[in-house]
C-alpha cells in the first residue's frame, strides 16, 4: 500500500474584510449614540457649631436664611429671630413644591438683595434627588423675558446641615 504524502503546504489567508466592514459601521455609530456623563460640581459650606460676630453693623441687619427640608413640606426660618417666614406644603401630586419655594425665595432676595447664603436643613432619610433639586430652587430661579428664559441668582452660597427633628411627627426624626 502506497501512502500519500503531503509535498507541499497550502498558505492560508485570513479574509478580515467583514470583519473591517463591520468596525467601519460599528464605531461611528457607537460614538454617534453614546451618552456622554455630564458632571457639575457645586461648592457647599458646612455650618460651624460656633458663629464668629459680624465686623460689620450691617451684617447684623441681614437674616440668615434656613431651608428645612421635611417629608411634607419645606419650611423657610430665619436663624437669629427662630421665626418661621413660610411653610410650603407638598403639592396635590405628593412632591415637594419647588417653585412654590422659588417664589418665596424670591420675594425675600427682592427686600436683601445683598444676601447670597442660604443653609438646607435636611431629614437623615431625605432622598438625594429630593435635596439636589432643592438645591438648584434656592440657587436661581428662572424668569421669563420677551418669550426667553433668563436664569436669574437667588441664593448661590449654600450650606448644609441636618434638621431639627420634626415637631409635626412628635418630635421622631
């Protein structure tokens, strides 16, 4: 019996042209639609325990402004009386009312223009979105100017802190 032999190899090519094709569709189209992160970062003050005096007399004319954040309502006080200025209840949807707040942020800024700080008081379990949200009502407020929104500053210093327990719920926070 007579074995074959192989006398020769046979070079092979490797066809990538597909798989070219395919990248050439495939890239674009993945850049085209990717969703690119947008990151915005907000300078926040941390209330101290310890309050320095004002150097200036008109310091002490200026209220420091509180935002209380509770599960039913937004509560707007003033630090040194301990008065309540407005309580803003949630709306009929059960979410915060956030313009609601704007509008009376923004008839305080319009009797102290100066005032540029603003603390939020919030829960130990008040949602993330809730307090991010909140943040962007006290820092500006949009007004509408010939058919055109404008971004108008309310309160852009802001500082953070947590709240009193809530008086409403027994005093449970």
């Amino acid at each position: 019996m007579r074995s074959r032999k192989r006398t020769g190899h046979e070079d092979v090519e490797l066809n990538i042209t597909a798989f070219l094709n395919l990248m050439v569709v495939l890239i674009p189209f993945l850049l085209l639609n990717a969703v690119f992160a947008q990151v915005s970062i907000l300078q926040l003050n941390l209330p101290s325990n310890e309050e320095a005096p004002p150097s200036d007399p008109e310091e002490n004319n200026k209220p420091v402004l509180e935002v209380l954040i509770y599960q039913d309502r937004y509560e707007i006080g003033e630090r040194k009386s301990g008065k309540i200025v407005a309580i803003v209840p949630v709306a009929e949807d059960g979410k915060h009312d956030r313009e609601k707040l704007r509008g009376y942020l923004a008839e305080i800024k319009a009797q102290f223009p100066e005032v540029t700080n603003i603390t939020l008081l919030c829960e130990d379990d008040t949602d993330y979105e809730l307090m991010i949200y909140t943040m962007d009502a006290v820092r500006y407020r949009i007004e509408i100017n010939n058919g055109i929104g404008i971004k108008k500053e309310l309160f852009p210093e802001i500082g953070i802190g947590s709240a009193p327990p809530d008086a409403r719920r027994g005093g449970d926070a």
